[in-house]
C-alpha cells in the first residue's frame, strides 16, 4: 500500500495545542465547541443506537460498541461517548492536547484510549495488523474465515482509505435500500408516475395531502 499524503495541517495542530490547557473551559477559548457538542453528541448517539438496534435514552446505549474520534482534542466529544459505553479511541497528532484528554479522564474517572497518531499512522497499523491476521488464518482450516480474508484483503486499500477520506455511500445504499423495498411491496406499478409519488412519500416525508379550501364560515346575527 503506497503512503497516502498526509492530512494534518501542522499550523492548525500549533493553534489548537495552544488551547489544550483551557479546552475543557465552557467558558474559554473553545466555548464555541462546548455549546456545538451536546447536538453532534445526540447525533452521534441517536444514528449508532438506531443503526444497531438500541434504546437511545438508556445511559448505557453504546455499550460494547467501538468508536474512534479523529481529531479529537481534548476529547471533548470522546469522553461523553466513553460515558455511554463506547470502547472509545481518541486519536490526535497534538501531544498536549492528548496530554490534557488523559489527566481530565483520569480526574472524571472515564476510559478512553487516547493516543497521539494521526489518521495515517492509524491505518499503516491496520495494514499492519490485517498482514498478521491474514497469515494466521491461511494457516488454519476454518475455510468459511478464509473466504472472508480474501475478500477483505481484496478490498484492504479502499476499506483503510476510510481513515483520510471518510466519506462512504452508505446514505445512498439507504435510500436505494428503502426504494427496491417500495418496489416489492408495490409488486409492481401501472405508470412510473406512481412508482415516484411513492418514492417521494415514503423516501422524502413529502406531504401530499390536497390542500382544500376552508369551509365557508357563517355569522349567525
């Protein structure tokens, strides 16, 4: 695998790593961020609880699930999502900003991984580690596991590309998803008209309702 150009900007890693004394301050220099998390925390929280079939309002609705947070800071957004059961992983290239997310999840009494790498050095070690896997599972007689390494090893490059770029079409696989359902449920349509007015409703949540004029009110003298 050749070594991908590296995505840290090391003025951005200087200007944040001056901030990691005080990042955890509501008040201070990241006060923006700290008024941000609690609607990026509910996202994160409500799409893993509904992809993986969980009650979003138990407080421990993430356990046994394993997260990484790249870029993580001072782990701002790590630490909540350790608090929820999440085997979390911080990853961040600063040394005093990972410095700071250890001594404040030491004090907050939260496991997290934290760990100075960047998203490169991250998946170098994947290869890494799949090199050694791979070769222990060829050597065994488990032919069902051997498939799957295979096709992984097939497809290693772009499954580890996810680490720079992660962008994935998942959103797209979900609406084509719901969209071969309509179609079978349908089992079929009399005009493509009626195949996309059903598309529509359930895909897009459109209200297709007419909108009918009020009835004529009457005074009574």
């Amino acid at each position: 695998m050749t070594s991908p150009r590296s995505s840290v900007d090391h003025a951005e890693v200087e200007r944040f790593s001056r901030h990691a004394a005080t990042w955890w301050d509501a008040r201070g220099p990241m006060a923006a961020l700290h008024k941000f998390n609690p609607v990026r925390l509910a996202y994160i929280r409500d799409q893993a609880a509904k992809r993986f079939s969980r009650d979003a309002k138990k407080l421990d609705c993430l356990k046994g699930l394993h997260m990484l947070d790249i870029g993580c800071g001072a782990g701002i957004l790590s630490e909540p999502l350790a608090r929820l059961g999440a085997h979390m992983v911080g990853a961040d290239p600063s040394q005093k900003n990972i410095e700071a997310a250890s001594a404040h999840a030491r004090e907050s009494g939260v496991a997290v991984d934290y760990r100075v790498i960047t998203a490169e050095e991250l998946a170098a070690a994947g290869e890494r580690f799949f090199t050694q896997w791979y070769r222990t599972v060829m050597r065994s007689k488990l032919e069902p596991v051997k498939k799957v390494a295979r096709t992984l090893k097939a497809h290693l490059a772009h499954l580890l590309t996810y680490f720079q770029h992660p962008i994935t079409n998942a959103l797209t696989e979900g609406f084509n998803s719901k969209i071969q359902a309509i179609k079978a449920d349908a089992r079929g349509f009399r005009s493509f008209e009626n195949y996309r007015a059903r598309i529509l409703f359930f895909c897009g949540k459109l209200d297709l309702f007419p909108s009918l004029p009020s009835p004529p009110i009457h005074y009574v003298p």
